[in-house]
C-alpha cells in the first residue's frame, strides 16, 4: 500500500453519503401531501359552510325578535329560506357564484311521539343519486299548529339541510 489515508478519507465518504441518503429518505417519507382524492377535506369544509350559515339565519338580530329561520318555519316560507340560504353558501370573493346545491327540510315529533319530517323548506335541485352529500342541522323554537294538533304552541323542530357540490 503506498496511501492508508486516502483508503480512510474514501470510507468516511462513502458513510457520510450513506447518512444523508437514509437522512433524505426519512424527510421525504415523514411529509404527507393531500391529493384531490382526499374529499374527507372539502367534506368538512361543506358542513361548516353549511352549520355556520344555518347558525347565521337561525341568529335573532336584536334580542326582542325571532330569527329568520323561525319566521321562516312559522310560515312555511320555502322560497324565502332558499333565496336567504344560496345567497349564504354560495357567495364568494372571486368572481361569480359558487355551485352548492342543498335540500332542506324540517322534523317534528307528532304528539303520538313519533316522528314526522316535512320537506317544508326549499331545494336547489333533487338529489340524482350520485352527489356526494353532507348533512347539517340546527334545532328551532317555533310556536306554530302542525297538522297533528289543534294548538297553536311551541316545540323544538329540527331543520335539516343536505349539501353538494356539483
């Protein structure tokens, strides 16, 4: 051998390359990228549009008032909560109006204690059966006569929206 410390330098070489590739390696696979697959993502942002604009209608202006959404149930005003709730989750900063497409409609428990839903409340369009669908909520005080009781009086009802995108 006419060199040792050139052998040694091409080893510590060879081990430094090989720490920076596993170092590279790790990196790489500990970062996670969110492809257009992932519709989990635009799933939870349609239920919040939808729950924050429900809270939004459902939200008295002054104390003393009932909300819209109130009024709207008491009257069976479906064109009214159409027009109120596409203005809401379908604005945007961008130019032009988004495509959100909803269903809406209302639950009540009879006095016979079962359950009666009503599409009461208004729709962009029906359900094809291909649309991927969120569901969001919102309980309301009302005092109004359904059609299985002679009184007027108040109960809880449940308002009901189903959301898509197209």
């Amino acid at each position: 051998m006419v060199n040792t410390e050139g052998q040694l330098y091409t080893i510590e070489g060879f081990a430094a390359a090989l720490i920076m590739l596993m170092t590279a390696y790790l990196v790489v696979n500990a970062t996670s990228i969110y492809t257009p697959g992932d519709t989990h993502i635009s799933d939870m942002q349609l239920e919040v549009l939808g729950s924050d604009a429900l809270a939004m209608i459902n939200t008295a202006p002054n104390g003393t008032s009932e909300s819209p959404l109130q009024t709207i149930v008491e009257t069976n005003d479906g064109a009214m909560f159409g027009q109120i709730f596409n203005n809401i989750v379908n604005n945007r900063t961008n130019p032009g109006q988004d495509h959100i497409q909803f269903m809406a409609n209302v639950s009540y428990v009879k006095s016979d204690n079962t359950v009666s839903s009503t599409t009461l409340l208004n729709k962009t369009r029906s359900l094809s059966g291909g649309e991927h669908a969120v569901r969001v909520s919102e309980w309301v005080i009302v005092e109004k006569k359904f059609p299985d009781s002679d009184s007027l009086r108040k109960r809880a009802v449940l308002v009901e929206v189903l959301l898509w995108r197209d």
